[in-house]
C-alpha cells in the first residue's frame, strides 16, 4: 500500500505532488563558463568591500557613542 504525501490544513488532508527530477540543463558541462570565474571574483570583491564598509561605519557609530558617554 503506497502513502499519499500531503499534510492537513484547516481540518482536511491536502496531497503534496511528486517532486519532479531535475531536468538537464541544455548544454551543461562540469567546466564554468570563461567569465564565470571572472564574475565570482568581482561579487567576492563587491561582499569584501561591503563588509568593510559596515565594519568601518559601525566603528565610526560606536566611537561616536564613547566619546559622547565621555562627555557626560
């Protein structure tokens, strides 16, 4: 006897469908594409560069925030 999958929702049983396999891309092979390395490089650097601002932006507040403390 094969189990419906499914789940209950507001009192009544709803079947879940089959996932389907994942199809093939056209064309795919294991090698990335020529600018694929050159596209990872440039969003490693843009994240790098993020975090450094937000580094850089959360010392400026926190420093701020000493030297106001400070004051008091």
């Amino acid at each position: 006897m094969s189990e419906m999958r499914g789940h209950f929702e507001r009192g009544r049983w709803v079947e879940e469908p089959e996932p389907a396999p994942p199809a093939p891309a056209a064309g795919s092979t294991d090698r990335q594409s020529p600018g694929a390395s050159d596209a990872h490089r440039k969003i490693e650097e843009a994240a790098r560069k993020a975090g450094e601002d937000l580094e850089r932006a959360i010392n400026a507040w926190a420093e701020s925030a000493r030297k106001s403390l400070q004051k008091r």
